[in-house]
C-alpha cells in the first residue's frame, strides 16, 4: 500500500521539529553530539526518515542555521514598531541584537559558529544571512538619506554590528568582568558610533 502523500504544511512542520530537537542538542551536546541518528532517536522517527528531509548533517546544519537568522529577524521586526525617528530605530535594533544573543544563547552561538559552512553556497543560508542583515543596513540607509547619519550606509552599519556584536560575544561567554554591564557598554558603543557619523560631528571634522 503506498504511503500517504504530505501536505506541504505538514512537510514544513515536521522539518521544523527536527530542526527543534536538533537545536536543543546542539545546545547541550555541541555538533559533536548531533547525527542523524540520534536526532532520529530523539524525535521518535526512524533514521531513513530523517533522511527523507535533510540529505546529510551538513544539510540539518544548514537548516537550523538559517532557522535562527529567521528567528532573530522575526524577534527584531516584531519590536521594532515603537521606535520613533531612524536613529531611535538603529538604538533600538542594536539593543534588540544584544536581547536575542542573551535570551535565545544556543542559537546565537550556531549562527556564527566558526565551524559552519561558507554560507554562500547554500542558498536557503544565504537568504536567512541577508534577510536579517537587510534589517539592520535598511535602518542605517533610511538614516542617511534623511540626513540624521553622515556617510557610506554599507560601513556605518558594518561599524555598528562589529561592535555590537563583540561586546555580545564576550557577554555570551560571560567575559564582561571589568565593572561594566553587557547593556552599558552596547548603549555607550551604539551613541558614540552614532555621534561620529551625525552632521555635527562631520562639520567638525577636519577637512
């Protein structure tokens, strides 16, 4: 008898619960600890049909990586409604980056895990990478082009994560030991980067 066709909504779901499961492992058992096989045991399904959805772990990776971006996209974009002005926006968003590495770890640490593949070459990655970061260089251009920042969009919003993003990690690995808060000195770094790049400080610039 042949097996019953899925809907595609059932397809997605059952992918996203492997994907679930196999973010939980990551997080307690490193990529060391995750193969097909036991993310199959974990689920309650059998190990041909974890392989139904995802070719290889390489693949589960994939999947679960982009998952991540999407999800820290969502986040952003669903708090981002109460910002008034563009330089608000861009506060906003950096300290919303800093909430998500805090509040969702694991998944912060597989996005920009080194051990990941060129994500380049996987198109759903690709998409998820700069579908986020589209977000964040949206902001800065709106910025720009009102006037409120001063520069190339591309390198102020460049900047912008590069430092947030280093204070973060070092709060993710609970380095912040130096008298300063992670919320501190996102706040500093994100009003000093801003400052440098509005019209007042450009004007002072030297020639």
């Amino acid at each position: 008898m042949a097996r019953p066709q899925l809907q595609p909504t059932e397809i997605e779901e059952f992918k996203d619960r492997l994907c679930e499961v196999a973010t939980e492992l990551l997080a307690t058992e490193g990529e060391d600890g995750l193969s097909m096989r036991r993310l199959s045991r974990e689920v309650g399904c059998s190990h041909a049909k974890a392989y139904r959805y995802f070719a290889n772990k390489e693949d589960l990776l994939v999947a679960v990586r982009a998952r991540a971006f999407d999800n820290y996209r969502a986040f952003v974009e669903e708090r981002l409604d109460g910002a008034e002005g563009t330089r608000e926006r861009i506060r906003l968003l950096c300290m919303l980056y800093a909430d998500y590495a805090h509040s969702h770890e694991a998944e912060f640490r597989m996005m920009f895990s080194f051990r990941q593949p060129d994500s380049l070459r996987h198109p759903k990655m690709k998409d998820a990478v700069f579908g986020a970061w589209g977000v964040f260089l949206g902001a800065v251009r709106e910025a720009v082009e009102e006037g409120v920042l001063v520069g190339e969009p591309e390198r102020i919003a460049n900047l912008l994560w590069a430092g947030v993003h280093g204070v973060v990690t070092l709060g993710v690995a609970e380095k912040l030991v130096m008298g300063m808060t992670r919320q501190d000195l996102v706040s500093s770094m994100i009003e000093s980067l801003l400052r440098a790049h509005s019209p007042e400080s450009q004007r002072k610039s030297p020639s």
